[in-house]
C-alpha cells in the first residue's frame, strides 16, 4: 500500500513538474512578445511625434489660396450649366468690349506727327 501511494504520488510530482515548465515556457513567449510589442509601441511613437511636427510646421501656412483673374473675352462663353447667373445662357454671345488701345506718350506723338502731316 505504502508503496502504491508512493508510486502515485510521483507521478502527481512528475505531471506538476511537466506542467510548471510548461507555465514556465508560455512565459518567457509572453515576456518576448511583450518586448516585440513595446518594441512596436516605441517606433510608433517615434513616427507620430514627427508628424506631430508636421502638421504644426502646416499650420502656419495659409489653407487655401484665392485667385482672381480678369474675364477673358476671347474665351467661349459660360455656360448654363456650370452657372447659376442669370446673365449667362447658352444662347447668348460673349460680350466685345470697345477697347482702344493704349498707347505710350512716344507713340501718341507719332501718331499726332503723322496725322499732321
């Protein structure tokens, strides 16, 4: 009898002593993965603060750029679809200002000379 409990307490030793190393062995997998992870975690930081920058460095530049120009009369004309004015339809013709040229003080003279002549 002493024996057999003997004998089946061993064997509770073994399988305990199988299961602490194996206990011991999830461990050190978790303990690296940790370390990979916080590995990550810090090259991620790393990234972020620099785009941090980045977009503060953004900030002091102006978000959009308003550009006026003058109507050109030589270009077709607007159509109606693509605005909402009135004024524009597709049947209307581009407006022909009457523009003179200008011409400089040198050239009025010239002219001035010829006329006279």
């Amino acid at each position: 009898e002493v024996e057999s409990e003997k004998y089946k307490i061993q064997e509770k030793v073994y399988s305990l002593e199988r299961k602490v190393k194996e206990k011991e062995n999830i461990i050190k997998e978790l303990e690296e993965k940790l370390k990979q992870s916080i590995a990550r975690i810090d090259s991620n930081k790393q990234k972020t603060t620099s785009v941090k920058t980045a977009r503060n460095i953004n900030t002091t530049t102006p978000k959009a750029v308003v550009v006026t120009r003058e109507p050109s009369f030589s270009s077709r004309p607007i159509s109606a679809k693509t605005t909402k004015s009135p004024i524009f339809s597709r049947t209307s013709t581009p407006l022909k200002p009457n523009l003179k040229p200008v011409l400089s003080n040198e050239a009025k003279n010239n002219t001035n000379k010829t006329e006279k002549m």
